[in-house]
C-alpha cells in the first residue's frame, strides 16, 4: 500500500457516513440532514471515524474506497501533523458525530484516559455538543442541579429519584455544551446536535427511564463502573459562551483533546493552515466549497470534511454558510 503515498496527493477528504440505529433515534438525520436511510430510528450518523470496527471510508477523488485506517499508516504526519502522529501514531483522534434524540437517551457519563486505558484500552471520551435543531421545549441534561456527594447520588439512584438532582436546559440552535469526562449527561427528546469528541465509544448508561426493547428487556446499566468515574467536584462551566464574529474563526472550545471554532462565511477567502494539524470542517447551515491542491469539494448542511495537515493553504467559498472548525 505505501506506493500510493507517492502517486496519490492528499486533498480534501469525504467520507460515507456510518448509520447507527438506536432505541430512541428517529428520522431528522434523513429528513433534515439528507443521510440516505429509510430506517426510522437512526439515532447517529458517524461522519469521521476510527473506532475500531466502524472505521470510515472515502467517497471522493482518487483515494475514494480507501479506509481511513489505511490513510493513516500510508500518510501518517501528511494526515494528522507531526506531533499528531508522535502522540497517536496511527490512531485518528477524534470522533465525528450527528445525533438525533426522537426520545431521551439514557442518564451517561464517560471515563477518562485513565480509567479508559486500564478497563477498555480506549481513549476517555471528552466531548461537545453544537445544538443543530431542537423542537420547542427540548432539554439536555448537564451535570446536576445541587451541590452533590457520592453518597447523595446513590441514594438517588437506589431509590429511582435520579431525575430529581439533574440539571436541565432548555435549548436552541445554536446552545453549545463541553461535557467533560466524568459530568453526568444526556440529550433529551427533540434535539438533534453535532458531537465532536475523542476516539472512543466508552459509554457508562447510568439510569435508562424503566424503558425496554421489543423483546421486554432493559438495557444494561454500568453503574458498578461509573462510580469511580464520577467527578461529583466539577463547576458548573458546561455552557459555552462564544462570539459570531464573520469571517473569521471564533473560538468556542479549546481542551487538551480538541479545539474547535465557529466559522460563519459569506464572501470567498483564501485560508492558511499554520497549524500542526489536520483541520476538519462541519457544516451545520448553508452551503460551502472548499478547494485545495486543484480539488474542491462542495459542503452543504450536515456534511463533513478532513483537510490533511500537509495541506497548507485552501480557499474558502460561500454565500452564506455556518462551519465548525476543528483541530488537535
């Protein structure tokens, strides 16, 4: 496979969307964001991913059919950056998400690297939420609504009570969320978000609402092991506050994991990538072109694209769109 790092440029990368159906999806990602499925429960669209079996797939130009995977062992730094590849050798960092919530997920949390490493060999799972749609009155639930202690909580989880002690917000297009590993979570019915969150499918289900498959059985909760992952200590700085400025990238989230910026655009701009990183680009609204190395790729709402790191410069096209940019 290494001959096509020499005959084939990086340029910038599409890939098939991984379906996902879940208990409580439902249809937006089809109706709203144009993922071809009939199912009527599909409750994620995985955009970019490593995730060891649900790796992604290129659906554009020359490398079209390549894995990603495969991307990473015969491009390595001309993919990732070079500190990238130092840290994560031929793992991709991050997963790429949209969520659709036609009913509550269950009550989560995530471990960190720590715990993640030693119980899953996994990456922890920090993550954040971009609100892409959300029906009148929809909720997420973040963290909780009381100084709480270990001792509180289990007694609420004993006796059912959980709901009574969990934050809730109301939300709208545009709220945006850092769950931090160990912050106790879930997205409630009616919203629809991107996710942008490290490599990991690591998910402690901490209460599920009493609900049950077609079959009569619950799903299985992980409480034994999300006690120890619990931060019951952390502040209550979930909600991002962030400028729109246009035409410029406006910094929303920056943590060890990722950063990630809103880009909203509405003339055409040339763009350098003085960064040691891979930049990928979500489009949550409007319509977008992108052109590097003689290629260009049209984005529209709900589609993503990686830029490799060796790619340098690029061009920005639009008449109006809203962007999420993202990078190690």
């Amino acid at each position: 496979m290494q001959e096509n790092k020499a005959n084939v440029g990086l340029y910038p990368l599409k890939f098939y969307p991984i379906l996902k159906d879940k208990i409580w999806g439902g249809t937006k990602l089809r109706d709203i964001l144009s993922k071809g499925s009939d199912g009527l429960n599909v409750g994620e669209s995985w955009e970019i991913s490593d995730v060891e079996g649900d790796t992604s797939i290129v659906s554009n130009g020359a490398l079209k059919g390549r894995s990603l995977k495969e991307l990473l062992v015969n491009y390595g730094a001309d993919l990732l950056g070079i500190q990238n590849q130092k840290v994560f050798k031929n793992k991709f960092p991050l997963l790429i998400k949209f969520i659709d919530a036609k009913e509550d997920l269950s009550i989560q949390l995530h471990p960190n690297d720590q715990l993640a490493a030693e119980r899953h060999n996994s990456f922890g799972k920090t993550e954040m939420w971009y609100v892409m749609q959300a029906d009148e009155d929809a909720n997420l639930i973040v963290g909780f609504n009381q100084e709480m202690t270990k001792e509180k909580y289990l007694e609420h989880l004993k006796y059912k009570t959980l709901p009574d002690i969990l934050n809730v917000d109301t939300v709208k297009e545009g709220d945006t969320y850092f769950i931090e590993v160990g912050r106790v979570h879930a997205i409630g019915a009616g919203v629809m978000v991107a996710e942008i969150q490290q490599t990991s499918d690591i998910t402690y289900r901490v209460y599920d609402w009493d609900r049950v498959d077609a079959d009569g059985n619950e799903r299985e909760l992980h409480n034994d092991l999300a006690i120890d992952a619990f931060d019951f200590d952390m502040p209550d700085n979930f909600r991002v506050s962030y400028s729109k400025e246009m035409n410029v990238s406006n910094e929303m989230v920056t943590c060890p994991y990722f950063t990630t910026n809103y880009l909203s655009v509405n003339t055409n701009q040339k763009r350098m990538n003085q960064k040691d990183s891979f930049i990928i680009y979500i489009c949550v609204d409007g319509e977008v072109s992108i052109t590097a190395n003689g290629v260009t790729e049209q984005l529209v709402k709900g589609e993503t694209l990686l830029l490799p790191a060796a790619i340098k410069s690029y061009e920005i096209n639009a008449k109006k769109a809203t962007l999420l940019e993202v990078y190690v």
